[in-house]
C-alpha cells in the first residue's frame, strides 16, 4: 500500500505527555533528556490531540489506539468529554494509558 494509505489494527504510542508546569519543575537527572521526548504543552496533550484526530483514518474497523498519558487522566478526561476511552489497569491505578477503538475516533 501507498505510504500513509496503509490501515493498521493496533497503534501503541508513548508521547510526550508533560505540562509545561511539570517541565518547569523537574528534576535535574531528567534533565538529560531531550526536551521534545517530554514536554507537550500547557496541559501535556499536544501530540495526544494529533494521534485522536489522526489515528482513526490510520487503523482499520475495529483497529485499536493504546496511548499512555502518565497522570494525564483528567487532563485527557477534559480535552475528550465525548470519547469515553477504556482506562486500562496497570502500574498507575488505570490512570496513565487508555484506549479508543477505531469507530470512536471518527
């Protein structure tokens, strides 16, 4: 398939997810890291608000979309009131990675 018409069942993304107050206030040994592998913007959901607006014409029907948002539950929660994503459990109490299936993000 032609790059970019290519449909996946399964897209799994780690992003950048910290606020822009939580940069200002992060340890040095973090520091080491470059600034664009962590920081997305004022609320840490810059390139979560792209993956929900693109993904959906990325995955075939029934395609999943899996995003961890480390504590950016209701940051997430705020910013999609009409998504209804599945919280998955894990180490964070369900909080930090959710998933949408492909007819969702229409």
């Amino acid at each position: 398939a032609e790059l970019g018409k290519r449909k996946y069942d399964l897209i799994v993304s780690n992003p950048p997810y910290v606020t822009a107050q939580a940069m200002r206030e992060l340890p040095a040994e973090y520091r080491h890291e470059p600034e664009n592998a962590l920081a997305a913007g004022e609320d840490g959901l810059d390139i979560v608000r792209r993956l929900v607006a693109e993904a959906g014409r990325h995955l075939r029907p029934g395609g999943i979309l899996v995003v961890e948002v480390g504590d950016g539950r209701a940051a997430v929660e705020e910013a999609f009131p009409a998504l209804d994503p599945v919280w998955l459990d894990g180490h964070d109490n369900g909080n930090g990675v959710f998933l949408l299936r492909q007819e969702a993000l229409r």
